[in-house]
C-alpha cells in the first residue's frame, strides 16, 4: 500500500519518523533476501540503511518487493561483528587483524592442501572467486555452497535453471509444482504463478498442501507420484502450448527426483520452439554465482565432510552441520553473530550487501551487479580483500588489489559472469540413473521471516514471526 501514494505521504511503520527524505542517499542495490534478484534502492542515512524500496526492473520485480526484502535491514546494524575474533581456551576473544591472520597461518600450514570452503546464501560472485582463488593456490578445489546438504548434478547448469525465466513464467498455461512452496521460497515468482492462473492457467502440484493464494489441484505428498500422474494432468499438459514444471529445494533433496522431473521434459514436450518449461526454484542469492564458479561436490557437502578437512572457510555460511566437521579448523568470514561465527574458532568480519559492490546471478541466470550504499561497522572489511590480505601472510600473494582486478580475472575464467543479463546456458539434458523414487516433499522453509542471519538479527522479522508465524499478540500502545 505504501508505494500507492502519489506523493509519499504513506509511510511503512518500521521507517515512520525515522528520516526526511532530503536526508537519504539513494544507492541501486540487489536484494538477497531470495535468489529472484529484487532489483532495490537502498536509502541511507550516515552508516545506517533506513530503507529499501523497489526498483521498476519487469524482466525481474517488476515493481514490486517483498516484505521481508522491505523490512528486514534494521538486521544490517544489529548483532554485527566489527572486529576479528580468535577461539582461546574454548571462548571467542577479540583479536588484532594481524593475530587473526596469524591464527589462520597456523591453520593452514598444519592442513596443507586439506582446505575447504562453503559459501552461505547471501554471498556476491566476488568473495567466491577470491575463496576459490585462496584454495587454489593452496593446492584444493574443495568448494561447496549448497550448505544444507543438497547434491543434486550440476553437470548441467541449465538443468538447474529457472528456464522460463521469471517474467516467462506468468504465460505458462500448464504448470506442475514439484516440492515447492513458492509463496515463501521466491514470492515474486508465486505473483507470477497468479497472474498466470488469472489468464487461465491450470497448477497441480505435489508435496504439503500449503495456501498459496490461487487455485492449485494438490496431487498428494508422495515421490512417486512423478512416475504415475493422473489422467488430468496428462491432459491437461498435452493440450498445454507452454507447460512449466517447477521444482524446488523440497524435492530436489530425494534422491531419483531430478532424474524423475528431467524424464517430464519428455514426457510433457516442455521443450517447444522458444519455450523451455523446465524450472528449478533455488532461495539462495548465492546459488547460481556458486554453481559457475564451481561451488559444487559430486555428493554435496555430505562429500566435503567426508574428505575431513583440516582448515574450513565458512564465507557467510550459517546453516551447516557444524557437527560434521568437527575435526576441522573453522574460519568463519561474515558480518553476523549467528550460527556460523558461534561455531568458528576464528572470526573475520566482513561485509553485509548493503556495504559492498557486489554482482549476483539470480535463479534465471541473470547476471546483476548491485553497489555499495553504506559502510561495513568498525574493523569489517569486504569478504574478497579479507581473501586478499591473507593470501600475503599464507605466502600465496592473489593477483588482484582492486575490486576491478578481481572482477577482470573472475570473467576471464567464466566470462558470462562479465555481462549483466541473462547468460544463457546452453540446454542438455545430464545422464542421471533412473531408480524408483519414494517418500514425501518437505518444505525446507519453516519461517519465512528468519532464513537468514540479517533476518534473524532484525527485531521487525523477529515480530512478524512472532505474530504471523507463532500466533503471538503485542500490545499496542494508544495514539
């Protein structure tokens, strides 16, 4: 309702009376709050975001954001880190940049070659090739970024593609949802979902029957279900011109499904003369970067703990099994006090993506770049220069000092990473055994206002929670 009003004069409850608009710095920015890639203005006062607005982009948001990507950045100025931290006698103590460093030193010269990274949800293209860069001159190629244990084959990057694209979707007149909530999962890809269904489009789906504000014919919570669709969605997906199949994060984690969604693009023609109606729906921003950069094991991270080791970088990754790596020195290079840098026995602050320039690759594979509105609290630091500093106290000095450097010789090994659009995987089908697929879809969103460490940090999330999720009533002061 806010963005209705002509003039203004409508203002969200979180931003009332906190600034004059004359007072804000406008800066053009990528949401991260889910991998559609919101395109965003944040408004800035001094060192603090007060707002995020959207940014008329119709291949993407059109004009829209959603509220978590509106209201949680009152989380960007709270539980920060501002200052390194080393693990000494079981607890974090403040450090020196340089004591840190030298911890890390340590670390590495015991582990040798046996060096991981895993990449957490919000993470720009950058800071994972300055990892990846690290590593490879360590000797390792042990990257990850599906930190919640997925490990789907990524032979393929289209076969993971959002390939209607986001906009494309709302024409589909036949679509299948596979494991998905897209309401909490990609909102602005449901809002598609519904102007498609308002056109005439018919959705069937399998997994949890969930409310998502149209009408969808729920098939039943069962795997293998895929294997025996009923005679109405056989119909209905013949006579479709542009049928889409929607797979998301909760079916992708049984094994057989991909193979079992890929055999529908046969099954359903999803493929058609500029048309391919075959859809992965990713949450995190970091996902498709990750995926060209390489971000992914045969086995997923399942494979990275079981090769043990010895030095871990956690980039901004809090939802691991922390326990799976229990013999491994953790790094954990960030900007909150949540999970990941509880766990850790070194701690690097580093930046939100509000406080750094930053390219990011959306769940249709476009290519966006989003720029630096504030700067990061006290001693943080942008995750990729953390990356370059220390490569001079480990000896394997990185051959970039700029932003700019890095980012030339990041294109220069996945040059679509380089034009800002969509890249345009080329489409093959990957050879994936076909066995019997069996069991029900879970929802791998459980609160849509606390999937990620800003959101957890933010007292605006923390009540829509509360109140939405839990059922919790606040007592409203009088006016």
């Amino acid at each position: 309702m806010v963005d209705l009003c002509p003039v203004g004069a409508l203002t969200s409850k979180p931003y009332a009376f906190e600034a004059r608009p004359w007072e804000l710095r406008k800066t053009y920015a990528i949401d991260v709050m889910d991998a559609v890639g919101t395109n965003i203005r944040l408004d800035s006062r001094g060192r603090q975001v007060l707002r995020a607005l959207p940014r008329l982009n119709e291949d993407v948001n059109e004009e829209w954001a959603s509220d978590k990507t509106r209201h949680a950045v009152d989380g960007l100025v709270r539980r920060r880190l501002d200052s390194p931290y080393v693990r000494r006698d079981g607890k974090l103590v403040k450090a020196s940049w340089a004591d840190a460093f030298v911890a890390v030193k340590a670390a590495a010269d015991a582990a040798g070659s046996s060096v991981a990274a895993i990449a957490g949800d919000l993470v720009d293209a950058e800071t994972m090739y300055a990892a990846k860069a690290l590593l490879r001159s360590l000797g390792s190629d042990l990257l990850e970024g599906r930190q919640t244990g997925l490990a789907y084959d990524v032979s393929s990057i289209a076969a993971v593609n959002f390939n209607t694209t986001i906009a494309g979707i709302e024409t589909a007149d036949a679509i299948l949802l596979v494991g998905t909530n897209p309401r909490w999962e990609a909102p602005l890809v449901n809002t598609r979902i519904r102007k498609a269904v308002k056109r005439g489009a018919k959705v069937f789906a399998i997994g949890e029957p969930i409310d998502l504000t149209y009408p969808v014919t729920w098939l039943g919570n069962d795997a293998g279900l895929l294997g025996d669709l009923p005679q109405a969605v056989t119909e209905a997906f013949g006579a479709a011109a542009k049928p889409a199949v929607i797979v998301g994060g909760g079916a992708l984690k049984i094994d057989g499904v991909q193979a079992a969604t890929l055999a529908l693009v046969e099954t359903f023609g999803l493929m058609r003369d500029g048309w391919n109606g075959y859809n992965v729906l990713h949450m995190a921003a970091s996902r498709m970067a990750g995926l060209m950069l390489g971000y992914a094991q045969d086995g997923g991270i399942a494979a990275v703990a079981a090769k043990a080791p010895k030095l871990l970088f956690l980039l901004g990754a809090d939802e691991v099994d922390f326990g799976a790596f229990v013999g491994a020195t953790k790094v954990y290079v960030g900007h909150h006090g949540d999970k990941g840098a509880a766990a850790a026995d070194i701690v690097l602050p580093g930046a939100a993506y509000a406080e750094k320039s930053g390219t990011w690759v959306n769940l249709e594979g476009r290519v966006q770049r989003g720029e630096r509105a504030v700067f990061a609290p006290g001693d943080a630091r942008d995750d990729w220069s953390i990356f370059r500093a220390l490569s001079d106290t480990l000896g394997h000095k990185l051959p970039f000092d700029t932003i700019d450097a890095l980012r030339m010789a990041m294109i220069a090994e996945v040059p679509t990473l380089g034009v800002q659009g969509l890249a345009g995987y080329p489409w093959n089908v990957p050879t994936l055994p076909s066995i019997p697929v069996s069991g029900t879809f879970g929802l791998p969103i459980s609160d849509f206002y606390l999937t990620n460490a800003i959101c957890r940090a933010s007292p605006t999330m923390q009540r829509c929670s509360d109140e939405i999720i839990h059922g919790n009533a606040y007592a409203e002061a009088a006016e």
